[in-house]
C-alpha cells in the first residue's frame, strides 16, 4: 500500500496573537528545541512515511517552511511545500495538495501541523487496512489541561461528540451540532445498539483517507473548506446511505452523495441510515437496508500514549512545552528529540550558566540563552538567545527566542513572547507578553495579556 503524507500547516494563527510574526508562522513556533511542525514530521518519519507535502497559508508563510527545510531540518522525510490560498483552512489546503501528491498513493496520511504525539502512524493505517476504510481518525483521551467544561443542565462547552461502535465511527458533531444530537430519538438509536457517543475525546486531526474518494469529493463539494468540520462528518454519513441495486460502487456513491440536513429527520436519515417504505404495508417501515459503502473507523490512542494538539498558546503551547521536559509518568521528554541531561533536563552545550544559578528538573534552554547570578528556573522552557539578569526566578513558564528579564524579576506560569523584555524587579504571574512588549521595571502583572497597541 502507497501512502502519501501531507502536513496541514496553516490556520489558528488568530489565537497566537502577535506571537505569530511574518518571518515565524504559528507552526514554526519552537517547541522545545524544534518547531512545532517538526513532531508533526517525526510522526510521519517514524510511520515509514517519507514523500510528504506540507501546505502553507500564502506565498510568504510557504518561502518561511522552505527555508526551514533548507537550513534547519535534519529528519528523513522528503519533505514538498504547497502554497494555498492566504485563508485556506484545512480541506481547502488539502485540496490544493492533491495536485502534487504521488499519483501512485493510495492512501493519504493527512496530519495537523501543530500535532504532537507517541501514538505509532502504522497502528493507524493496520486500522484502517483491517476496516476496509474510507477514512481512520486517530481519537485520544484529552489532557488534563485540555478537559471539556461541564455544567449541570448545559451541554458540554467546547465538546466534539465521536459515535463509537468498537473502531467503527458513526457519528461526528461540533458543538454547533449540539442541539441536533440531543434530539436523537429512541427508536432511532435502536438501529445501531452498540452507538457510545463520547464527549471526552480529542480529534488528533490526524486522518488516514482513501486518495481517490477523498479527491472525488473534495471536487464534487467545493463549498467544504475544513477535514474535521465538512468532510470527515459527510463521510461518516456517507455510510449509512445505502446504494440502489446495481450502483458502481463507492465510487460513485461519493459523487451522489446529496445529504439534507435542514431538519431532526434529515440528521437521523443521515447518522443511521434509512427503513425502506414498502407499498401496502400501511406506512409502516422494513428492517433498514445495510450499508454497502466503505466504513469510517477509528483508531483509539492506548491510555499510556501522548497526543495533543498546540491549538492555543494557554493552555496548549504552555503545558505541552512544559511536558515534552519532564520524565514524569504520561509527559513526553521522549518526543523532545534530544537525551536527557543527569539532571532531568534539556540544556543546550553552549548556554552560559552565573554562579549560584539553578536549572531544574523538567526545563529546556536553548542555544546561546545566558543566566546572571543565582537565577532560579523551575519546569520552564527557554529559547534561543535569550538574557536572563541576576536574580531572576522563572517557574512554569515559556520564554521565547531573543527575550530579556531583567535583574531580580520574577515570572510565573506565564508566556513571554520572541524580543519580550521584563524590566527589572517586575512580578509577572499567569501573563501572556506578545511579541517585542517591554514591561516597565517593578511592575506587577496578573493574569493579563499584554501587548502593543501599534500591532
């Protein structure tokens, strides 16, 4: 089996704020001691999969991935950048992929650039192989940091509800589709007895697709522009529609596909497929007919796997930078792609280190950072090229490439930003400092984010 790797590199970059600069687009943010695309590359490496397209936003985003590739990467894949459109998301950037990819590949292994995990890319496609599938959506328990918010008498805020029956997938909703799936009635579950509807799962993003279906489709339906949003949910519908005698095949089946979705009924027709109507037998309906459509199905992480997704800054890009350090038990030390030191961290040969400083367990410097005199850094990631005073007390933080903290100041689970500067004596706890922000000497932050009106 062929398989053709693509990299989704491009959207989210609204919620990195000024974080996200011209020269370093949101996946090339350092996670550790290499971009956060970098593990999205690993995954595949690792898989066998070495003939990859990595689809960019725009022209300029797309020259930033090259240069990478040129000076900085050192894996093994074979590595094409796309450029799609400056407001591509997700389904449009793939579409703009499938001109370059292999037309030899059967299958495509279809991953967000901002994904970071353990989970094996041949466990994956075995799954899909063994199911016969359309599509397989690598699923994973959430992180704690990453859970659902729960209140009493309210649907779960933020959820993405995944239909399970064993690795069959059988349903896919946002929570815009919230409403809907809470009228699912009872007979109608009845259908398909064995249906667990979860909530606490995470969409990897990771998607093994049949090439030329998923082609077939992205054609047939220009108006779809995201995978976990348009095209994974119509597939998983897709199954459930039974074909007329005679039909050609799958094949075909995407491209008549037409689905109504404009009432309860509609989503019931589409989720669990529909009875046939039989003349005389009083409206009444007949044991529905089985699905000859290829099935989508899903490959659950094992409990001891690390998945997560660098979607946010906070909580994702502090806690995941802060866990691809640390040995403990469920964190990921083993992703950062370097051997860990005797001291339980990650510091680069060439930082400089004042007398009385202390680096912790479960941290990460970066080349050419410099530390003054009894500096204290506690499960905190550090870029490249960063001064750090005299004094200064970092905890369970991220500081990024090229930012300065002052003598004596003291930061606390909070992201300083590329070119930040902490002036001396200030007391920053649970902030976000954007980029080049200058905070003023002595000052006391809380829980804001901070950055320049110019921007």
């Amino acid at each position: 089996m062929s398989v053709q790797g693509v990299v989704l590199a491009c959207g989210g970059e609204r919620r990195f704020g000024d974080l996200v600069t011209q020269d370093r687009p949101r996946h090339m943010l350092d996670l550790g001691f290499n971009p956060i695309v970098w593990h999205a590359l690993q995954t595949l490496e690792h898989g066998g999969v070495k003939d990859v397209r990595l689809v960019a936003r725009g022209d300029h985003a797309a020259s930033r991935f090259e240069a990478w590739l040129r000076e900085g990467y050192d894996g093994g894949c074979d590595v094409q950048v796309v450029a799609a459109a400056d407001d591509a998301d997700t389904a449009d950037a793939l579409r703009a992929a499938m001109p370059t990819v292999n037309p030899d590949a059967q299958v495509l292994a279809v991953i967000s650039g901002d994904l970071v995990t353990d989970v094996r890319l041949s466990d994956v496609l075995a799954t899909h192989v063994r199911g016969g599938a359309v599509a397989t959506c690598l699923l994973a328990k959430r992180r704690a940091w990453n859970g659902v918010d729960m209140k009493v008498g309210r649907p779960p805020k933020g959820a993405h509800y995944v239909g399970l029956a064993n690795d069959k997938l059988l349903l896919m909703a946002d929570e815009e589709d919230v409403d809907k799936v809470l009228k699912l009635r009872r007979p109608m579950l009845g259908r398909v007895r064995d249906l667990v509807v979860h909530t606490d799962l995470l969409d990897a993003q990771l998607y093994v697709l049949d090439r030329a279906q998923v082609k077939t489709m992205l054609d047939d339906k220009p108006r779809m522009t995201s995978l976990q949003l348009d095209v994974i949910p119509a597939l998983v519908r897709r199954q459930f529609r039974a074909q007329p005698a005679g039909s050609a095949g799958p094949e075909q089946a995407v491209q008549s596909h037409v689905t109504s979705e404009t009432s309860d009924d509609g989503l019931m027709e589409a989720v669990f497929g529909v009875a046939n109507q039989g003349a005389g037998h009083g409206g009444g309906t007949s044991t529905p007919s089985p699905p000859t459509t290829q099935p989508c199905c899903a490959h659950l992480a094992p409990d001891d796997a690390y998945c997560a997704r660098v979607d946010t800054v906070v909580p994702a890009l502090l806690e995941v930078s802060r866990e691809i350090a640390s040995s403990q038990p469920g964190d990921a030390a083993h992703l950062n792609g370097r051997k860990m030191s005797k001291y339980e961290n990650f510091v680069d040969p060439s930082v400089v280190i004042g007398g009385k400083s202390t680096i912790g367990p479960g941290c990460v410097v970066n080349a050419g950072t410099q530390f003054g005199e009894k500096c204290s850094v506690k499960r905190s990631v550090v870029g490249a090229g960063c001064h750090v005073g005299s004094g200064v007390k970092l905890v369970n933080c991220v500081v990024m490439n090229r930012a300065t903290i002052e003598d004596g100041a003291t930061v606390q689970g909070s992201v300083i930003g590329p070119r930040a500067v902490i002036g001396a004596g200030a007391s920053l706890r649970e902030c976000l400092v954007e980029a080049e922000f200058e905070v003023e000497e002595g000052d006391d932050v809380r829980s804001e984010t901070l950055r320049n009106k110019s921007r």
